[in-house]
C-alpha cells in the first residue's frame, strides 16, 4: 500500500491540496529535495503523477517570504514551460509547513542514458533525429527567456507513447532551491549549476547563457557518435577546443560543422539562440536529401515502434501477449535525480520503449544459448484433433528460416540490438532477417520495408515463442504461442493476440478449443497467456 502524503508530509486535510495525494514510491532525493511517484485522489482513476518536496529549511520569517516569492516564481515559469508537448505540465504547488511542494505530470519513458553506451556510437542520422527533437523543444524554452542550465542525457527522456524527447528537470527550480537552502546569501548569490562534461566554461563560472544548453546539447550529440563519454574527449592544448574527429570516421562533415560550432568554447562563438541551430540542421538536410531520407525513415521507424507498443498496453484484467522487441522483462521503476520521467507499474506490466531506449548486450556465448530458430506444434505433445487445419496447413508453421547469424551485424541500433540482414539506405529492408535484442529476445523470419511481415519465429529470453505469421510487426493470421511452462496456444491471432479459432494445449496433453477474443476463451476463465 502507498503512504498518505498528508502524514508523511504532514499536510492539513481541511487544505485544497492537502492529502490530495497517495505517495506510492520515492524516485529520487538530492541534497535539498526529494521527488515521490503519487496518485491524485481527487481526480477520476486517481491518475500518477510526481510530487516532487523542496526542503529550505529555514526559521527566519523575513527569510521565508523571500523563500516563499522565489518558488512562486520560479512555478510561474514551469507553468508556462508546461504548455509545450515536449515539457512535463506542472498540475499544481503550494507550501506547508515551511515545505515547497510541485506536483508534476509524470512521462513515462526511458532516460537518454539508457540509449548511449559506450563503443556504442550512433549512426548519423539518429543523431541528427536527436538534435532536431531537442532543439525544437529548447527553442521554445528560450522564447521564454528560461535557461534549461542542466541539459544531459537523463534529463532527456524518450517518451514511450511516441518515442518524443521530453525536457525534464529545470535549473530554474534547482537555483531557487539552492537560493531558499542558502537565504543569508541573498537572491544574487552566483550559482554554478549543471553537470560535468556537458557544462560550458562561463555555465561553471556561475554565468550561463541561452547557448550554454546548446553545448550541452552538443556535448551530447558527440557523445552519441563516438560512443564516449564527454569527460574522456579533452581539448586541443593548442586551440581550447574539443578534440573529438579522431573517434568518428565517415561522418558528413557539414554536420562536424554543426557539432564544432555548438561546443565551441567561447559562447560568442556558438549558435546564439536554439532556432538558429535548428536552422542548421534543416539546412544540412536541405543540402543532403539522401541523409534527410534516412533521418526521416529513421523517425518513422521509432514512431511506429512506440505506437505498437501503446497499442498493446491493455488494463489490469489482462497482459497483452507482446510488444515484439520489449514485452515480458520484469516490472521496473527506475529512478532518475527527479522521477519525472520514470517507468512504473501497479497491476499490470509496465512497457518500456525498447527500438533505440534497450539496455544491456548480448555476448557470442549468450547467443548461442537463445532458443532455436523453429519449434513445431508436435515436438513435445500430441496435437489434439481440434487443432484447426488452417493452422497445422499454414505456410508457417514448419518454415524453416535458415538464420543469418554472424559474429558482425549488417547493421547495429543504438540500444545495442543487433540486425543481419539486407540494408536499404542504410537501414533495415526486406528479406530474411536476424534480429537480436538486447533484452535476450530474438527474432527470426521475414522483413518487409523495415517491418516484421509473412512468416517468423519471436524468441523470448524467458522461454516463450511465437512461431507463425506476422504482419505490419504484429502476430497476425496463424501461429503457434509457446508458454515456459510448455502450454501451448495454436490457432489464430490478431493484433498481437489469440483472436479467433484455436487450441490451448496444456503441458499435460489436454486441451480446450473454441473461439478466442482479445486473448481470451469465450466463454471460459482461460487467457491464452496463462
């Protein structure tokens, strides 16, 4: 059971917002704040949000006012920031007992961390979707005449309904935070912050300007190509500037432009605003369409994986069979310094957005321990007569797939997940493919235009399978669903589930047949995902 904020924050209930929340985790704590995942009690569903507590810690009353004048302005700024899509919305905040309080929209998603491993570089045109997705959300936080102050990857957060970046985790508040923590020193106390590696010299004199997150950006984006973390890319002795074109080859070098002028060391000397950056990034697409083709194929692939993968989030009342690369890895809530944008679950599996967002690696020893390509129905149980005879008659259902396997990939996503098969500009095409996904799941069979199409077997770490037809990347038309525990579903599917006629073979041999909807025997208590 979550704890009633009202007693662990002490807030009156006779208040408009006093144990209006259920606090259901901690995400985070720093030195001054702690961030909590919470239900809002007072809204239909009681839906997630963050509450996230500043403690001041002051005494003083003249103090606290000045304390209590800089978090309303400094929310003021957060409410308007809200009004952008790529910007979690501030619901609400208030004070108690000389407490500061913000609750804020909660983004469920991935951190940018989970996405840039090391000797892992990004292909250039992810890294160009990259910079245009953060710069247009910037732009708009420097219309407001707001300095982001902390830009890094785990304040970036791959949303998992569409795979948009989402800003997250303000320095305004963090000042005004340090500015309550430290009141004797007045509201023109210089304040360095940021985080190292990806903070501009005039940022860590306690002076940051507009383009200061541009460099940080920048640091980044270079950060994604070569596969290294900024604090090991040190500076020419010579010029100050960042010594980073030895770790990349290949690489279009209007784009080093770009890179060079956005972590440039004097900030005269950079893009001044973030419009003017993105100005640069549509000009070197304007300039090279073969790279703005793939940049927009590329786009559209992580799209159309975090829209499947929300068409596949279902209530408490029944687990879908599989989001494909990323369904059946344990239930998480991970933690960044604010929660903003954690994963969480209560009573139904969380979905990560797992295309470019995966995390850990698959060694040569660990491939060859994945299950085997193809496993038909009769390898371990009788078929009961009531199998359907489109099923034990489809196309799919003995395809062999001969595996494409070898030690290189023909191609590498920047979560790690290995492809082999054909290239088309680059990116994956059509034929017969290899996938291997960081989260241990494999995929063998058919590829159409970049997606899962006709005949080919989904390999789960855990043990399960799904051999049979896919279409547009579902399960769709006949197929076979193997369980861990060896229950086996064979009959037809739709949109990722058993919807239609089928069999559900249990380990011990028997069975039960009939028709199937969204995942479950009409007319019976039995989900085809046991």
């Amino acid at each position: 059971m979550g704890l009633d904020l009202s007693k662990l924050f002490r807030l009156d209930l006779g208040k408009p917002l006093g144990g209006r929340y259920k606090i259901i985790e901690q995400l985070g704590a720093g030195g001054f704040s702690q961030t909590f995942l919470a239900d809002d009690l007072h809204l239909p569903g009681h839906p997630r949000c963050v509450v996230k507590q500043l403690k001041p810690q002051v005494s003083d009353t003249a103090i606290l006012q000045t304390a209590r004048r800089l978090f309303d302005t400094e929310a003021q700024v957060l409410y308007k920031l809200g009004n952008h899509d790529q910007i979690p919305h501030l619901f609400a905040h208030f004070e108690d007992n000389r407490e500061f309080y913000l609750v804020l929209e909660l983004v469920e998603g991935n951190a940018l961390t989970q996405e840039l491993f090391p000797g892992r570089p990004w292909p250039e045109a992810s890294v160009v979707s990259l910079l245009q997705d953060v710069l247009v959300a910037l732009a708009f936080v420097h219309q407001q005449n707001v300095i982001h102050r902390d830009i890094k990857p785990s304040n970036l957060i791959r949303r998992q309904r569409d795979a948009k970046i989402v800003l997250i985790d303000f320095g305004a508040v963090k000042q005004t935070t340090a500015q309550i923590a430290n009141p004797d020193t007045g509201p023109t106390i210089t304040i360095s912050i940021g985080t190292q590696g990806y903070m501009p010299n005039e940022q860590l004199a306690g002076n940051p300007r507009f383009n200061s997150d541009i460099f940080a950006l920048g640091m980044i984006a270079i950060q994604a190509l070569t596969g290294i973390h900024p604090r090991d890319i040190h500076p020419d002795p010579h010029t100050g500037e960042l010594d980073w074109h030895g770790y990349v080859k290949q690489i279009n070098p209007d784009l080093v432009a770009i890179l060079d002028r956005m972590v440039r060391y004097h900030f005269k000397d950079r893009y001044q605003t973030a419009d003017e950056a993105l100005g640069a990034i549509s000009d070197l697409l304007a300039k090279h369409p073969d790279l703005a083709k793939i940049v927009e194929t590329a786009t559209r692939l992580h799209e159309a994986e975090a829209e499947a993968e929300a068409q596949t989030t279902e209530p408490e009342t029944y687990q879908t069979i599989t989001s494909l690369e990323s369904n059946y890895i344990p239930e998480t809530i991970s933690s960044s310094s604010t929660g903003w944008g954690s994963s969480f679950s209560s009573g139904r599996r969380s979905r990560l957005w797992q295309l470019i967002a995966g995390v850990g690696t698959i060694t040569v020893a660990a491939i060859a321990t994945l299950p085997s390509i193809i496993n038909t129905v009769s390898q371990s149980v009788a078929v009961p007569s009531t199998v359907p005879s489109t099923v034990l008659s489809s196309p799919c259902a003995n395809a062999a797939i001969d595996p494409l396997l070898t030690q290189t990939p023909d191609y590498e996503y920047p979560n790690g997940t290995k492809y082999y098969g054909s290239l088309q500009n680059g990116l994956p095409s059509t034929g017969n493919v290899t996938m291997l996904f960081p989260n241990g799941n494999r995929y063998d069979g058919s590829l159409v235009n970049g997606k899962r199409t006709g005949c080919g077997t989904l390999s789960f770490a855990n043990g399960r399978r799904y051999t049979g037809e896919f279409s547009d990347d579902k399960f769709s038309g006949q197929g076979i669903w193997t369980l861990e525990n060896g229950d086996r579903y064979v009959g037809e599917f739709k949109d990722n589930r058993c919807h239609g006629e089928g069999t559900f073979i249990f380990a011990d041999g028997t069975s039960k047949h009939g028709r199937w909807q969204d995942g479950s025997l009409i007319g019976e208590n039995l989900s085809c995902d046991r």
